[in-house]
C-alpha cells in the first residue's frame, strides 16, 4: 500500500485524469506482451511532459518508491512488469511528433509516439523511419529505445540504436538531461548509447531525437517457397555470401505459413518454409539483384518463386509475416515467443534441434524469424488447460535458449532480457562482466528504484548463483548528479 499524501503529490502532478488507483483499472498496466507474468502496481500515472516525469520520479526517489516505464506494453520479456506496491510511469499520453527537419534528416518526437507514426508522418515529403518491430503500429519509441528494437528491415538499415541522435533523459533521481545530439560522434562516453537498450532501468527517455533515411527509388519483394527450411537457409547463406545486402531476408515454415494464412489470406504457398527477400535502393541495382536473387533462390532448390507486381502485392505479403505471432492463437490455446540468436552459418542445425527438443516434448514450434539477421523466434505453442504444459513449454523454450548460446549466439535479438531472462545472463557472461553491467546500474540508479528485478540477475529472482548482481553494492558514484 503506498502511503495516502505520497499518491496525492502524485495527483497534483498529473491531475485527477492523469491518475490510476481503482483496482480494476491497474489490471490494465499488470503485465505487457509476456502475459504469464503479472503484477499488479498500487498506482498508474500518465504525465503529459518532461517536467511532469521529472517531478514524479523525484517524489518516487525520495519516499523510495519504485518506478517502472511503460509504453504500449507489447514487450515480450517482462520489461514493463510493476512492482507491486510500485508505480508505473505510463508514457502514453507523450505522442507528439515536436518537430521535423528535413534539412538534417531528423525528427523530434515525445517517448509515446508509436513507431509507424515517424514514417507515417515524413512519408509524403520521401523519407522514412527505417527499425521496423512487427508491432510496429502499436509500440512507442520510448520502448523501442528502452529495448534497442529491430525489425524485419534491420538487416540492412540496423537497429534502433543506428536511428537516434539524441535524447531528453529524467535520472533515476528526477534530474532532466540532455543526451547525444547534433554532433554525431562528440567527446566523451558514449552515455546515449548505454541508455538504448538499457530496458528502462537507467531512466526514462521524455524526448528523442531519430534520424529519418530517403525512401528508396526502388524495392523489389520475393516470395520464394522451399520444400525445407535447410533449403531456405542454404539460399540465405548464398544471397549473403553472393555480396548482396537485401533490405530483409524473413523466413517462416510450415506452421508460421498455415497460421498467417488463415487470418491474413496472403496466398503464400504450402510449402515447408517461405523466404521472403527484399531488395531496395537505385532501380537498376535492385533490378540486377533481383536477377541474382531469383537465380539463387532457383539453385537452392525452390518450388517457386514470386515477386510482387504491385504495392497492394508487396504490402500483404508483408502483412501475413507481421501478423505471424497474433496469427498463433487461430492454432493453440497458447504460445510463448522465444527470441534468440545466432550465426547465420548455424541456421541449418540449430533448426534440427529445435525440431528434436519440439518432438520430446511433444509441443508443435512454429518458426518465423529474421534469417539475415540469424535473429530466431521459435513460438512454442501450449494449451494451459493441460496439467505441467506451460512449465513444459517454458524448459523446451529454455533449452532453446542454450541451443543459441553453445552455437555461439545470444540469449535475445531484440525483444530484451526484462524479467523473463535475467537468470539466464550467468549462462552467457561471466560474474566480471555481470559485475561491471551491475556498476554502471548502480552508477545511475543507486537507490535501484528505476525498473529493479529487471535485465540483471539478482540473488532473489534466480537464487545464490556466480555472477548475481547485487544492487546497491556500491555507493552512488555521482554520476547522476553531474550528469
Ligand atoms: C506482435 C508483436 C510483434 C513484435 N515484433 C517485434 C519486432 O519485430 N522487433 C522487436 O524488436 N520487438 C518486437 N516486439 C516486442 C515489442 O513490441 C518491442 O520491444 C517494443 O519496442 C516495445 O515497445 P512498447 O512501447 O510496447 O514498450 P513496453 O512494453 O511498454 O516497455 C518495454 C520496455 O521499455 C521500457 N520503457 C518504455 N518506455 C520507456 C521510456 N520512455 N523510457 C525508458 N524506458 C521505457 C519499459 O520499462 C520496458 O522495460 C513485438 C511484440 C509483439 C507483441
């Protein structure tokens, strides 16, 4: 129970509309995309401004009450799960877009100014956002740089991370910082840089600065169909090794297809896997890719082949991909989404043994992922009704997991470590470099009051292992206040 005089600072702050105590209300906020894991906050507020948050996480740091950001919810590892007897700090209501300046190729936005709305909004004028998350209509910005988020376009164009320029930051402790800016490569750490993808435990990000790219003058979609997914996976390896940067190389197989297709209606062939690859940029080049795309793909084995003639083409077959994970749910009960990585050149094995794990356990996996990237996202899919099915599915999902790491990859792409993944960071760094992670947390939030039980491992979530983090092990150095 929060006390009765800090919840009316609150409300003074944000007013009676900008305020969320009713029981029924704050199911709302209790988890985000990973829906198994639920905690209910003892307050909601939604500011309208930088000065706002700033006020509200001050009052927080100084009755020592946690905070956790929150953007649209459509995280997938646990990031925006509150605290109980915490607060969330919904960004929500901050959808402006501040200011546009094509000279510069930038764009100003508040943290809650969903992603397809940057591109929506400079399209006319022939640019666009390029990090592209399939949630894209409904995700913010302010998630996006908490999660360093990709997408099917990040192959070419790279991640979040790549796109922002600068930021309005408010500490853990309620002071208002400015991070990066006009000067692409200024003195001094890299500080904006440590904050994307810090997964709200640094801060909260109130503006951001992103940098918009040309639309190109031509693009160029395949969708080719393979009997296996070894034979899609060979064609990705020979596109890459071809010299060929696509725009995005996605891959589905059997079950992602049959599942997009019955919400989506794409008229993707029944087949084993489907690539879909994009080329763009100067028309004679994606021409002559295309040429060398399609050639590939026909060496590689393919059963057929298509390009879109047209846009409306092009935006379905890209609608039945974006729809793949909601698309789940028309085929079980329930699935979890995993996220892992790893060497491309791994593609072909990795699967195998996702396809043995699927067989001992006796879950169906669908797979759609994107392959240039070797960024995987098994979908292992449950029924909750069944007696130990999701803590089933959770072991498969895990030992998934350890299949990426002993291939050489990483425990998440791009959905984040959150709440759902900390115990699994022992397995991919040692004690030291936990440790070092753990001191630049403490560096920033030493009262670990900013989004805790988040991206580290602590001895209370994951037990007395190496390498756990211990939050305030050491004093606050400083940096907050200078910052
Ligand atoms: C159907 C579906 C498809 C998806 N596809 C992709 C994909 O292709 N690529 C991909 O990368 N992800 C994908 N995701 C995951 C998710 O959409 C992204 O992680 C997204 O960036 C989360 O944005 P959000 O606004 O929903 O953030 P939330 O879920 O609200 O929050 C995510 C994290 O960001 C923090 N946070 C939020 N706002 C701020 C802020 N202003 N300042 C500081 N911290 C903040 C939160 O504390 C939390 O830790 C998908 C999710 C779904 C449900």
């Amino acid at each position: 129970m929060l006390d009765r005089a800090f919840l009316e600072t609150l409300r003074a702050i944000v007013g009676d509309d900008g305020m969320i105590t009713a029981t029924p209300a704050l199911q709302t906020y209790a988890c985000d995309g990973l829906t198994g894991r639920r905690v209910s906050p003892a307050a909601v507020v939604l500011p309208l401004t930088t000065a706002e948050v700033a006020e509200i996480v001050r009052a927080c740091a100084e009755a020592q009450v946690p905070f956790v950001a929150r953007g649209a919810g459509t995280g997938l590892s646990g990031g925006a799960l509150p605290v109980a007897d915490g607060v969330v700090i919904g960004l929500s209501r901050m959808r402006a877009i501040l200011d546009i300046d094509l000279d510069n190729h930038q764009v100003t936005v508040q943290p809650g100014v969903t992603n397809l709305e940057v591109s929506k909004a400079v399209r006319p004028l022939g640019y666009f956002y390029a990090p592209d998350p399939s949630s894209q209509q409904v995700c913010t910005i302010g998630g996006n740089v908490a999660e360093n988020s990709g997408g099917a376009h990040c192959l070419k164009y790279g991640f979040t991370t790549h796109h922002v320029l600068g930021a309005t930051f408010v500490t853990a402790d309620g002071r208002i910082a400015r991070l990066g800016g006009a000067v692409r490569d200024a003195a001094g750490y890299d500080l904006l840089g440590m904050v994307i993808g810090s997964e709200g435990t640094l801060g909260i990000v109130t503006e951001v600065v992103l940098r918009i790219v040309r639309v190109p003058e031509s693009t160029e979609t395949v969708l080719a169909a393979f009997a296996t997914m070894g034979d899609a996976g060979e064609a990705v390896s020979r596109i890459i090794a071809a010299g060929i940067t696509p725009a995005a190389i996605e891959m589905m197989d059997r079950l992602a297809i049959q599942a997009c297709e019955e919400i989506v209606h794409a008229g993707y062939p029944d087949c084993g896997a489907a690539l879909i690859v994009e080329l763009d940029g100067p028309a004679v080049e994606s021409a002559a890719f295309l040429r060398d795309v399609l050639d590939i793909c026909a060496a590689s084995g393919a059963t057929e082949t298509r390009v879109a003639a047209s846009e409306a083409e092009r935006a379905l077959i890209w609608k039945a991909r974006k729809a793949a994970f909601a698309s789940m749910g028309r085929i079980s009960p329930n699935y979890y989404v995993q996220d892992g990585v790893i060497p491309r050149t791994r593609l072909r094995d990795v699967l195998e043994q996702i396809g043995a794990l699927s067989a001992t356990y006796g879950l169906r996996v669908a797979n759609v992922f994107h392959a240039g990237d070797g960024n995987l996202h098994p979908l292992v899919l449950y029924d909750n009704s069944e007696p130990g099915a999701g803590e089933r599915a959770l072991q498969l999902a895990g030992l998934i997991l350890d299949a990426c790491i002993t291939a050489g990859g990483s425990i998440t792409g791009e959905h984040g470590v959150g709440s759902d993944k900390a115990c699994y960071m022992p397995k991919m760094f040692s004690p030291g470099s936990i440790s070092v992670m753990g001191r630049v947390r403490d560096a920033f939030d030493a009262r670990d009051l900013c989004n805790p039980g988040k991206a580290l491992p602590t001895p209370r979530l994951c037990g007395e292992v190496p390498g756990m983090y211990r939050p305030h092990a050491i004093e606050m150095s400083g940096l907050a206040e200078r910052l």
